[in-house]
C-alpha cells in the first residue's frame, strides 16, 4: 500500500528541523495516517509517541504490519468519539486530511476547542481564493485564511507557516492553482 512515500518532496518539507522542533519529546496523535509511514516519520524524528488513527482497514492493516511497534487504530475521526485519544497527546497531525473530511470547517472547530492538545500540525492545499470552501471533484478545499481565523479566534496562534509545491500533485484546480500547492500550517495554543 506505499500510498505517500513517493512523495519525497512533500515529506521533506513536513520533516524538516523547524517543523521538527514542535513534536520533538511529544505524543503525537497522526489523524488520517494511511499507511503509517508519516507516524513512523513522527518517532523516527523524536517523538515520545506517535498514534495513528484511519478510517480504512486497509490503511490500518498495511500499518500494523509494517510498524508494529506503533499503534494504530481503526476510527472514523468525524464521529466525534475519540477526545478519549487526546487525553496524552500533545501534537496533532492532520497531514493531507482536512480536504477529505464532510464538513472539514466544523472538525477544525472542534479539535481548536480540546483543552488537552498544545500543537496542531495541518497540511493542506494552499487555496487562498475569495470563497470559503471550493468543492474540487470529491475534495473540499478550505480557504487557508478561514483556516487560520478558526483557530485565532479560539485561542491559538501560527508558530510556522510555509508554502510548498509537490510537483507530482500539479494538476490543475483553478488557473492560479494545483493540488501540489500545499502549505504546512502549525498552531500552538497560546
């Protein structure tokens, strides 16, 4: 299932020593892991611990079998039943995820209010255009602004931020944007 690793770039700028400063020593909790590969990144760079947590068994599978010294769990993040998982976590990881979700604005909500977390990492596609929310085949895009104004207003703020481009991902969204463009956002909670 090697879903993400042929994405070199796009692991190279998640992984870099800035951005590594954030979990270093920390319990990671890694939403919407895939294969494991970004969890096992977590530990391999410093991280106390490192969960991950997917919606397809298969994803899950491969995970387990491949890191078996991680935990992996098998949960649909948008049923809103797993505040039980940030309990011990530091730092969340939402890497290539926010876009996938059915209501992606409500789920930032949410996580910028659990009391327990000090860090989210998010990496996204970089849409910064007039709407809120632009539906791209079966991806919800979030305006990176609204992104950022969820968790201003709740009391965080951006410790780093970075524009990026995985040129594999260059198909085109709008004329000003492909999939590639991304972005890695990391709020700390003030």
């Amino acid at each position: 299932m090697d879903t993400i690793r042929y994405l070199n770039t796009r692991w190279a700028h998640l992984f870099e020593n800035k951005i590594r400063t954030f979990f270093v020593n920390k319990n990671v909790l890694d939403l919407g892991c895939l294969d494991g590969y970004g969890t096992y990144k977590f530990i391999k760079y410093g991280a106390n611990t490192a969960v991950g947590i997917d919606i397809d068994k298969r994803y899950i599978d491969s995970a387990q079998k491949e890191y078996s010294n991680i935990d992996f769990i098998l949960a649909d993040i948008e049923d809103y039943d797993f505040e039980k998982y940030f309990l011990k976590t530091d730092v969340v990881s939402c890497l290539g995820l926010i876009y996938l979700l059915k209501n992606p604005k409500y789920f930032l909500e949410y996580i910028s209010l659990v009391k327990s977390i000090k860090t989210i990492i998010i990496e996204t596609v970089n849409y910064k255009d007039n709407q809120e929310l632009l539906l791209f085949e079966n991806f919800k895009l979030l305006n990176i602004n609204v992104i950022e104004n969820i968790f201003n207003k709740n009391g965080w703020h951006i410790s780093f931020k970075k524009d990026f481009k995985v040129e594999k991902l260059d198909y085109k969204i709008l004329n000003n944007l492909t999939f590639g463009d991304r972005v890695v956002l990391i709020f700390e909670k003030n």
